[in-house]
C-alpha cells in the first residue's frame, strides 16, 4: 500500500497523473483532523445558526445579515483563531445531529442534559439559566408552592425541562402540556391558565413580544437553575474545548457574557429593568 500511494505521489509530480489524485487523499486526510486543527488551516468557524431564537440569534431576511448573543459570541470567538464565521441554519434539536456529523463546530445555548451528553460534548457554562414563571395580572406567586394548589392552572410544553419542573414542583396543581411553547403563550393570554412555566431568558423574550402577557418571577424553595453551554463535538484532541473554556470563563467573569445576552434581549423588545436582578450570567 504504502509503494502505490508513493507511485502516485511521483505520477502526479512528474506530470503523468491528474491533480484529482492527490483531492482525494487530501480529503481523507481533512476527514480525520480536529476542529482544532481544521479552523486553523481554513481560518472557518462554523456555527449552528438559529433563525428567530433571540435574544441568541437574528437574521434579517432582507439582507441575510446575523444578530443576537450567540452572534456576538462567536465574532469574538473568531477573532481568538483570527477566522471568519460560517452559519449553518438549524435548530436546536438538529444542532446535535450537526455537530455528531460534523457539519458545525460549536451549537450554542444547550442544556447539557445527561442524553444529550451520549452524544456530544460540552464546554464550561455560558450562563446559569434559572426557571421560573409568567404569571396572568393579579396573581403574584414567588415560590413552587404558590402554584401547587388544586386551583392553579400551570402550562408547560411537553417533554420539556419545563414539564419536568411543574410535575416536579407543583404537582398538585392542574398541569396542562401544551404541544408548543406558543400553545401556552396562547392559553396565558386568553386566560384558560394562570402561569406558563419557562426558563427566565425565554420568559423575558415572550415578555419582549407581548408586554400583556403578564410578570415574570422567579421561583423560589427552590430555585431551579440549569447551565446553558455550547455544544461540541467529541473528539480525543482537547484544544478547541480548552480555548474555547478560556474564552468562557474570562469573558464571564469580566460580565462581557452578561452585556451580550442584555443586548440580545433589548434586540427582542425586552427592557434592562426587567430582568430580575437575582439572575446570573
């Protein structure tokens, strides 16, 4: 084997044999590199893009331009490879696929539940996500045991963390599984349920949108918090992950993260003073 491909080396040197020979055994070898090593040989980044998930991802439809926190993040995760940004449209069930297929390098804004962690890796938090609830005017809850009562009505979207929660922490109360999380938007607003159960940063965005819909609270006894990643392909060479770690963790503790996802919220109609002051990110 190694005295054919060597002949073939010497063919195409010399002329005898088409350039194609070489793309091939090329292309093999580009399969078996790390991200690493991938962007830093065609100066890429390639992202999972989102269309219409702010405060994380804009795009414009007229001029097909991208915004949003996950946008800013990953222009400044670029700059530290010196590369540009290549958006690969998804979603945030597909991004999962896409990195397992290598088709992009990093998903933003996943949980890192156990089954997902099967298949993909993750890196430190981009933020700690809290949950709490949007509650119709003129019911103030401030704890789960505010709404786990016979005659509250709760709605979730189904098979979410948000169904989990409910069923977990006011499993008294009537617990409705709406298909989307639009379906219990609608049911808030048209008053067939008293809170619709989110995670904070969803909340303010549907908040953004819809003024009227209510108040956002935390709950509290207990505060349920997730961390929110970035997904990552699993691979043995740990560079990327570890810069992409140090990325994270300076631009946390600096609160950069923090001016990014405030921007990507204002970018969805929701206002600075709104968010509670008790959210981290």
């Amino acid at each position: 084997m190694t005295n054919r491909i060597s002949r073939r080396f010497m063919a195409v040197a010399a002329g005898v044999a088409p350039v194609a020979a070489l793309v091939g055994a090329a292309h093999a070898q580009g399969a078996n590199e790390s991200t690493f090593e991938r962007i830093n040989r065609t100066k890429t980044l390639r992202i999972a893009a989102l269309p219409g998930e702010l405060p994380y991802f804009q795009k414009d439809i007229a001029t097909g331009e991208w915004s949003g926190a996950a946008i800013s993040m990953a222009l400044d995760i670029a700059k530290v490879f010196d590369a540009k940004l290549e958006y690969v449209e998804s979603t945030y069930g597909n991004s999962v696929l896409d990195l397992q297929a290598n088709k992009v390098d990093l998903a933003f804004a996943l949980n890192p539940t156990p089954a997902r962690a099967l298949a993909i890796g993750f890196t430190h938090p981009m933020i700690i996500h809290p949950f709490g609830c949007i509650a119709r005017k003129g019911f103030s809850p401030t704890t789960w045991e505010d709404l786990n009562k016979p005659e509250i009505r709760v709605a979730c979207d189904l098979g979410s963390l948000h169904e989990t929660a409910a069923r977990r922490f006011a499993p008294k109360s009537q617990i409705t599984a709406f298909k989307t999380r639009d379906d219990c938007i609608l049911a808030l607003q048209s008053g067939r349920v008293d809170v619709d159960i989110l995670a904070a940063i969803l909340a303010l965005t549907a908040l953004g949108k819809n003024p009227n819909l209510g108040t956002f609270v935390l709950l509290r006894d207990p505060i349920m918090a997730l961390p929110s990643s970035l997904g990552i392909r699993r691979e043995p060479d740990t560079r990327f992950v570890d810069v992409i770690n140090a990325w994270l963790d300076f631009n946390r503790g600096t609160a950069q993260i923090r001016e990014w996802m405030l921007q990507g919220l204002e970018k969805a109609g929701a206002r600075r003073e709104d968010v509670p002051k008790e959210m981290s990110f």
